[in-house]
C-alpha cells in the first residue's frame, strides 16, 4: 500500500514496525458540539484504510483519544452554565451514534485526557529533566529551541508558525514565553476550571501534552501511523512530534496522514459562520450508506465542497449497486484503488462500472464500509 506521509510530502510504501499489526493513532473530537462532515470524512479515512489492511491479512491496533479537558470545551460549558463533563458526555452519545450509524469500526481504545493526567504529570516531568522544557509564571512551557527539528512535519518557516499561532490557542504574544513558539505543557486553571495537583502546582494541562501521553501510553515510543484533519498539522501534530522525541529519543510517528477539509458551498465551515453541516441532522433525511457514499466521492487528501445535490447523487448510487446483487464484480479494481493512495474515487467509478455491466458487488462495496 502506498500513501502520502505528511512530513516527506510524497507518497511512499506504507511501512509498519515488527510483527503484522499497524499501530494507529487518530485525533479524536472534543466533545462540545455535533458531529459535522468535516469530522465524519476525516475519520472515514482512516476508517477505509483499516478495512483495506484487514483485507490484506493485518491486524490493527487504532487509538482515538477524547480531549475531555480544552480550553474550547471549558468555555462551551460556562456559556452553556453545565459541567463540562456533562456537556462531553452528551456530545460523545452524539458522536457515537453518528459513528454508528455511518459504519465506522470502532476504535480498539478511546482514552480521555483526564484518565492520564499522571502520565502526562510524568511526560512533563521527564521533559523538564533533559531539558526541554521550563517554569515561567504560572505555566511550564516546552522549549522549542531544544528541539532541532521543530517545523520539519509542517514545512513552514518561523513568520509562517507565527501568523497560524496567532490563529490558535497557542499565544504566541504570551510574555512568559522564551520565544512565542514556546507552547504550554502544564498550566494554571482558571477559577471555576477543573485542576489537578503537580510538582509545578494546580492546574491543568495544555492541549498538545495530552496527546502524546496518551499515544506513548497506548501504543508505545513510535506509532506506524498518526494523523486526524489537516488542520492538526501545525502546531498540533508538530508539537506532539517535537515533545514526544524529545522525551524518548525515538522517531514519534512512521508515517503521518492528515485527511483535507470540507467546505460548505465554497466557504469554510465554522460555528461562527453558521454553516456547519451535521450528520446528525443529515440522518433524518437520509440513509446513512448514501452519506457515507456522498463522503467517499472525494479523495481524503483534497479539501473539497459539500452541497446536498451529492445525498440524491449517492443516493442514485446506491440503489444502482443493490441492483446489480451480490458477487464480487470489482473487487480487485477496488483493491488496486485503495492500495494507490487511497483513492476511494476511483474504486466509486469501478464499482459502477461492475454494476452497469450487471456484475454483483456487494464484495467491493463492503471493502469500503457500504452495505447493500
């Protein structure tokens, strides 16, 4: 199998470490709002990719953490006058079900963030001790400058990681810092704010350290592949590779992949804007194969336009596939596709050719998750 590995920008042979089971780590959601296409088409991805490595005989060990403890989160929840862990519960019900519903396999492990606060406690901790890490007012920072690499999986300069901090909740502009890319590890919590007791004081931890305990934790020092939405790529995922090699020594991650963004209409969804597209609302209305169809007609690595023509599209599609009846027409056309960079396009166009020619699919659809 051939994918793109975000840090070498190119596509390369998938690789994973000794034995036959690829250990995967994929960013889940913080639970405050509703499910919407961009989250649903980042996690197929991965999702498809799972099934194509079963197919070929391997096992999976997939890791999706629940960030239960962020700044956004926190904040949503005093808006909204509930406990934040209420507010994640009732969100995570949504998810799941939205999950559900689509077909997704459920991942082998969902750690929250505040079920490791001691190993995040002791991933701080190692950190100040090589230093790389270090005390400033009321918050314990990691040192950007101890990290030689920092910027490689993003390819950005230093003006480029300014301008999207500044858009991020990484406070660039924070006086305590050494240099603004300096990033929080542990901090104080504000009143109201859940806390936790540390060798640096109460407090709670900063986003990024949550994922990195949690992946050490769940799947050892490197992970054959780590990703989520491409949003993540900086500064998440840079600061996760930075702080997680600078506490073990080792390679983080083999192979990075980051799935694109879903826009609406030609405009960027956001809860500000209004034009978040949720699955939950698109279930009512429509069957939950067609949707994942709708989201499989564009390749998880370009940022592409949602519009509701493509449910009555998918929706035609489906009922042509079940026509054709069961066999396995396209299947190895299907494999050929997903071995080629994931290109779920392109096993779409073969499954319809199979079923123009009257050849059973149902063998092809299944590989990507769809049931007839």
């Amino acid at each position: 199998m051939r994918l793109y590995e975000t840090r070498q920008r190119r596509i390369v042979e998938l690789r994973a470490g000794a034995g036959d089971t690829v250990r995967m780590y994929v960013c889940g959601i913080t639970p405050y709002d509703a499910t919407h296409v961009g989250h649903a088409a980042t996690f197929l991805a991965y999702d498809v990719l799972r099934r194509r490595l079963h197919d070929q005989g391997c096992r999976t060990h997939c890791v999706r953490n629940i960030t239960d403890v962020d700044d956004d989160l926190l904040a949503r929840a005093r808006a909204m006058g509930v406990h934040y862990l209420d507010l994640a519960a009732g969100s995570l019900a949504a998810f799941d079900a939205d999950m559900s519903a689509l077909g997704l396999l459920r991942a082998d492990s969902e750690p929250r963030a505040t079920s490791a606060i001691s190993e995040i406690r002791r991933l701080i901790g190692q950190l100040a001790d090589k230093g790389h890490a270090y005390r400033s007012g009321d918050a314990v920072y990691f040192d950007v400058s101890t990290a030689a690499r920092f910027g490689e999986l993003c390819g950005l300069d230093r003006a480029q990681m300014l301008e999207v901090a500044r858009g991020q909740s990484d406070q660039p502009e924070d006086s305590h810092k050494r240099d603004p890319l300096d990033f929080v590890l542990w901090q104080r919590s504000a009143p109201g704010e859940p806390e936790w007791s540390s060798l640096w004081g109460p407090g709670r931890p900063g986003w990024h350290v949550e994922c990195s305990a949690l992946a050490l934790a769940h799947l050892g020092h490197t992970i054959d592949v780590h990703g989520g939405g491409s949003d993540l790529v900086f500064p998440h995922h840079e600061c996760s590779k930075a702080q997680s090699e600078a506490a073990t020594g080792q390679p983080f991650v083999r192979h990075w992949m980051h799935a694109a963004m879903v826009r609406n209409e030609g405009h960027k969804m956001s809860k500000s804007a209004g034009n978040l597209v949720f699955v939950s609302d698109l279930r009512e209305r429509t069957e939950p194969m067609a949707l994942r169809l709708a989201l499989l007609d564009e390749h998880y690595r370009t940022d592409w336009d949602w519009s509701e023509r493509r449910i009555a599209e998918a929706a035609k599609r489906l009922e042509r596939w079940r026509a054709a009846g069961r066999g396995d027409g396209a299947l190895a056309g299907v494999r050929q596709c997903l071995d080629d960079d994931l290109d779920t396009p392109g096993a779409l166009a073969a499954i319809d050719a199979a079923a123009e020619a009257c050849d059973g699919v149902s063998d092809a659809a299944a590989l990507l998750g769809v049931v007839l």
